[in-house]
C-alpha cells in the first residue's frame, strides 16, 4: 500500500490529537508506529496510554521539559537534532509503517532543524511508510510537499476565560 504525507497544522487545537487517533486506528490494523514529539518532553497522559496499552506505537521525545517561549537553548536545538537524525534512522530500517513528527513544524519555525534537511529526510522514506506532520506555522514549502493538509483552525476556546489545561483533556 502507498504511504502519503499528512500535515496538520493551523493555530487551532488538535493536531497532536488527530496524530494519536490515526496512530490508535493504525494500531488497530496491525501497523507499527514511532512517534516523534518534537519540542515536548513533559509525559502527557496520551504517552501514558500509549505504554499501557498499546505496544504498537513507540513515542520518543525529543524535547526538553518546558516548550520553548522565546529563544530556543543550546539544549533544545541539540535534542531536535538527535530526533531528526533517529526519524532518519526509523525511517530507513523500514520497521515502521506509520511515522508522525509532531510539532515538527515548531521546530521549524525556532529553527531547532532546517527546512532542507527535513525535506531531504521525508523524501528518502520507504513508498509505504505513511507520514504525520504535525504543529502551527507550516511553512509553504512543506505544505505543497504534502498529500493532505488539514488546517485547524480555532473559531473559540475556553482558554480564553482563564481555563488552565487540564489533566486527560489538554495534557
């Protein structure tokens, strides 16, 4: 079966959800997954179900334990290296058959991985290998690489009332 690129993106909220749900309906087909969290390093309790319940889908964290606010550190450009270069790696042992880089785009956009790298990357992967991309402002080039772009796009959020994330919901 031919694998296609994914993107979601947008400034709405669901990105990293839709990835968990594709990799969960994956899952459920048999397929193998690697999830790659880019900028995240807090163990959200999607990544706790993972574990418990699904053997499937490996999720590995290239990011430090605070998202980055304004300028990325030392630290945060080397964690998103060493991710990119093991996508790499995942991709070419031809093991997986769903890869998602999510927030990928935020390591664009802080400039922790270059945008020719990660293109020369996405475009070694195996025909059947399917891709999830996920993370706010995509930029132009990634998007026309895409098979399918889904942008969500907020129209209203209780964050906005004060509402602090909460357990099970947003984290």
């Amino acid at each position: 079966m031919k694998g296609y690129v994914h993107l979601y993106t947008g400034n709405g909220k669901g990105k990293t959800t839709a990835a968990f749900g594709l990799s969960l309906r994956a899952a459920g087909a048999g397929k193998k997954i690697f999830f790659a969290q880019f900028v995240k390093g807090k163990i959200y309790s999607e990544i706790k179900a993972v574990k418990k319940f699904l053997p499937d889908i490996t999720v590995k964290q290239y990011g430090l334990k605070c998202f980055i606010v304004d300028t990325p550190k030392a630290e945060d450009i080397e964690a998103a290296q060493r991710g990119l270069q093991e996508v790499e790696a995942v991709m070419a042992s031809g093991k997986y058959d769903l890869i998602v880089l999510d927030e990928i785009t935020i390591a664009l956009f802080y400039k922790l991985v270059p945008l020719e790298e990660l293109l020369r990357i996405l475009k070694k992967r195996p025909e059947n290998t399917e891709l999830i991309l996920t993370g706010r402002y995509a930029p132009r080039e990634l998007i026309a690489f895409s098979d399918l772009v889904t942008e969500m796009r907020e129209v209203k959020h209780y964050y906005t009332e004060n509402v602090k994330a909460r357990e099970g919901i947003e984290f």
